[in-house]
C-alpha cells in the first residue's frame, strides 16, 4: 500500500501542470508589484523546507532579475521587539499552511510600515494571506504527509513564474511548460529504482552540497533526510565546507552532490573531486558525466535550464529520504512524532 507521502511525490508533476495558468496570472501581480519605483529589494519569510525555497528564490530572483532578495530573521520581528526598519522593501512569505505566527509577523510588520506585501502559499484563506496585497496560490491539493514534496516544488515552480514575469522570456515559459512531464518523468523512476538508495544506511552523517541554484536543493534534500529517516544530515555549499566542516568528513561518512548544470566550472569540479575523495560513498545529482562520474551512486538527470534544475533536481533527495525511512522502520506520513503544521513564534 502506498503512503501518502509517496502519492504526493507522484502527484508534483499534474500539480505544476494545474497551477500554471492560474499561478502565472498571479504571478504577473507578484512581479508588478516588484517592479514599483519604490520597491529596492525584497526580503522572504519561511521556515522549514519554505526556507529552502527562499533560498533558492534568493538566487533565481538576483541572477535573472537583478533584485537583491535577503532571508528574513523572525526573531527580530517576535512580540515586545521593535522591528527593523523595511524602507525599499517588499516583502514575500512563503508557507504551505500560512499559519505560523513568527512568518505572519514579518507581514503584519511590513503592512504596518506600509511595504507591499506578498504570499506564496497553499493556504489562500490563511492568517499569512490576509496580510498581503498579492496572494501567489500553490493550487496542488491538500499536502497530508509531514515532509513537504509537491509544496515545495510547487513553491519553486511559483517563484519561476515570478521571475519570467520580472523578465519576461518566450523560452522560459515553453521550458516551464514542459517542467511538469519533466518533473513526473524523475519521479517515476527515482521511485521505481530507490533500492540503490539502500548503501546510505550504512553512512553516518549525510553531506549534502551544493551551489548557486543548487544550494537550495542541498538544503532540501538535508533536511528531507533527516526528518523522514531520522538519519544526521547537513548541508553546505562546496566553499563552506572547505572553511572547517569537511573535517569530519571521513570513510564512514555520505557526501550528496546536487548539481543540475550541464557543465560545471572547473574550480567546483576540483572541490568536488577533493571532498568525494574524503567520503566513504558518494551519491551525485546531475546531468554533467563528470560529476557523476564521482559517485558511488550516480543519478542522472535531465538537461533543463539551470532555473529549473532545483525543481527536478530535489526528487532523487526526496526519493532516497523515503527509502531510507523505509529502512529504518519510520512512518514515512508522520515521522518522528512530527506535526504538518509547526506553529513557531
């Protein structure tokens, strides 16, 4: 019997499919308000594999759109505490149920100061949604497993859309219509084979890398990781790694390599090669042969332009977080005595 977390995994790719002419009218709002004179950055809100999402944002948004995006620290913005100055800013917030509080702070902050204010959600009748001026619907359904799957793509796929309308681009929109087969495609197979997941368990902790676009997906796959099987999994970019982490790195340890460019520049390559070779096993994400050819495990993925490479590029994570929770006898729906919604303040 399939759990409903697997389901959910099969079901990202018809969620992208059904939320893209409603989420890009949507999206156009989001990317008009972005552009007013009076808008200098934008600042996101998130917590959990949202934040994850705001990273990946905080790429996307200043490599295509030239925007300066910062990640937003609620704790500034928690109850007794005088807020931070937002002047130039919008600001975004990104959660799938839109009701925690500290995110919903952030936006009663920014409305209070008179900033515009935006919403990606897939909660519309949210908390967090009443305090925006343009609310961004994921529109996948209801999300009943713990770990976030179509959410989080879902998220991506609406910040793409927010960034083709800031830049509006005839082959961004063919490559996001084709994203959804895509995206099914990946899963399909990456469940089909997650046996080859199995060697993972006997690697403790998890390494996950990435760069650029792919930070976020290191992030992500992380966190899927350790809170679906329980297993200790971090997440770093190549350089930060190098700055002192890497030293615990050793033969009973994993590296995770997500990197969706088709050529990878010679200096990642380099740390790559460097800190694979410090690893016990090595699992790589990529389309590039020359990473993968790194790995232990090899995950090949297809050739989609660099934006769209985290959208894909996550499902292997996602896969091999089931499997590993599979191994270790976890409740992949409700994992660790975990709740969907994490009421922060």
């Amino acid at each position: 019997m399939l759990t409903r977390l697997e389901r959910e995994m099969r079901e990202q790719g018809d969620g992208l499919a059904g939320r893209e002419d409603r989420g890009r009218v949507e999206a156009e709002a989001a990317a008009e308000l972005l552009r007013s004179d009076d808008v200098d950055y934008l600042m996101v809100v998130a917590r959990g594999s949202s934040d994850n999402a705001a990273r990946y944002g905080q790429y996307l948004l200043g490599a295509y759109a030239g925007l300066v995006v910062t990640l937003a620290t609620p704790w500034l913005f928690g109850r007794g505490r005088r807020p931070p100055r937002l002047s130039g800013a919008a600001v975004l917030a990104i959660s799938q149920s839109g009701r925690s509080p500290d995110v919903a702070a952030v936006l009663a902050a920014a409305r209070e100061q008179e900033r515009p204010t935006l919403a990606i959600t897939n909660n519309p009748a949210s908390p967090m949604a009443a305090l925006a001026d343009v609310v961004i619907g994921l529109n996948v359904g209801p999300e009943r497993s713990v770990p976030a799957t179509k959410t989080y793509t879902a998220s991506l796929h609406a910040l793409a859309q927010i960034a083709g309308g800031l830049v509006p681009d005839e082959d961004w929109r063919e490559s996001l219509d084709r994203l959804p087969g895509v995206v099914s495609e990946v899963v399909e197979a990456q469940l089909a084979g997650r046996e080859r997941f199995d060697p993972l368990a006997r690697f403790s902790p998890l390494t996950a890398v990435g760069r650029g676009f792919d930070y976020a997906t290191a992030f992500e796959t992380a966190l899927k990781i350790r809170e679906l099987s329980g297993s200790p999994a971090e997440a770093y970019s190549p350089p930060d790694l190098l700055h002192g982490p890497v030293a615990a790195m050793g033969a009973g340890t994993a590296l995770w390599i997500a990197s969706s460019g088709l050529e990878t520049r010679t200096e990642t390559l380099d740390t790559l090669r460097g800190v694979a070779a410090r690893a016990g096993l090595t699992a790589a994400v990529s389309p590039d042969p020359r990473v993968l050819g790194l790995a232990d495990i090899a995950l090949p993925m297809p050739a989609v332009p660099a934006w769209a490479g985290p959208i894909v590029g996550v499902v292997p994570g996602q896969a091999a977080a089931l499997r590993l929770a599979e191994l270790n006898g976890v409740d992949a729906d409700a994992p660790h005595g975990l709740h969907k919604v994490t009421l922060t303040q």
